[in-house]
C-alpha cells in the first residue's frame, strides 16, 4: 500500500487532470512528468489516475454540453439555429471522432460538442479513455525516453 505522501502526490495528480480535461486552465503534464521524474509512484498509477481524472473532467464538460442547448434561443447563444443544426449534421456524421482529439488544447471543446449533439455516453465515455490514456502513455514513454 502506498503511503501518505505518496498518495496526496496521486490526488494532485488526479485534481490537476481532472481540471485539465474541463473548461479551466490547467495543466496536468507538467504534474505527471515530475512524478514520473521523482519516482513517486509506479507509471502505471500515474497514467491510471491521470487518466481517470482526465476522463472524468471530460464527463463534466458533456454535462455542460447536454444543458447549454436549453439557451440556444437566448440573443448571447455562440450560434444561431440554422448553424446549430448544419453542425448537428456534420457532428452526426463524423464529429464522434473527433472525441479522440479530446486529449489536445482544444479538445475540450469537443467534449462540450458532444453533449450538445447528445452522443451516447457510452461511446462518448469509450473514446475519450482511449484517448486521453494513449496520451498519458506517450507522455510517460517520451518521458521515459529523455532519461525521466
């Protein structure tokens, strides 16, 4: 079992992706590559709870998503009906993908999109793992690779 330290270290870890994957400015990379540096846990905790934490800050961004379209009809709305439903067609079409850029700066906004156009949440939940573990994996092997 891990001890105190070790532990607080993996919940700032987890705060830090979990802000990360929601609208708020934060940045989980430079918390997991000085982890993996200083040998606080085993890489496999690291890319575990940094990606749960990502996954999960996603699912608050979809939440956001399914309740904002209630205010499409508000004069501050980003887009108006005409834009929203050509969106909703391309989205329909190949916009589900675009959940495996969900790792990336602007990716967030995918995941606000996505709940908008009210994608499943298992498919939505499926992709966004994928994606947010396979970058925690590149970052722990490039950080690996530099002698971290």
């Amino acid at each position: 079992m891990a001890d105190a330290a070790t532990l607080a270290q993996l919940a700032g870890l987890f705060a830090a992706a979990f802000g990360a994957a929601t609208i708020l400015p934060f940045q989980s990379e430079v918390v997991f590559v000085a982890l993996q540096v200083a040998g606080s846990a085993s890489v496999l905790a690291l890319v575990i709870v940094a990606s749960i934490g990502n996954t999960l800050g996603a699912v608050v961004n979809y939440i956001l998503g399914r309740g904002i379209e209630r205010f499409r009809h508000r004069r501050w709305f980003p887009v108006n009906a005409t834009q929203l439903a050509r969106a909703q067609r391309w989205y329909a079409r190949w916009g589900v993908w675009t959940l495996l850029l969900s790792w990336a700066p602007l990716g967030d906004g995918f995941t606000v999109i996505a709940g908008m156009m009210r994608t499943p949440v298992w498919l939505f939940v499926a992709l966004v793992t994928i994606a947010k573990t396979g970058r925690y994996i590149v970052l722990a092997w490039l950080t690996a690779q530099a002698g971290g």
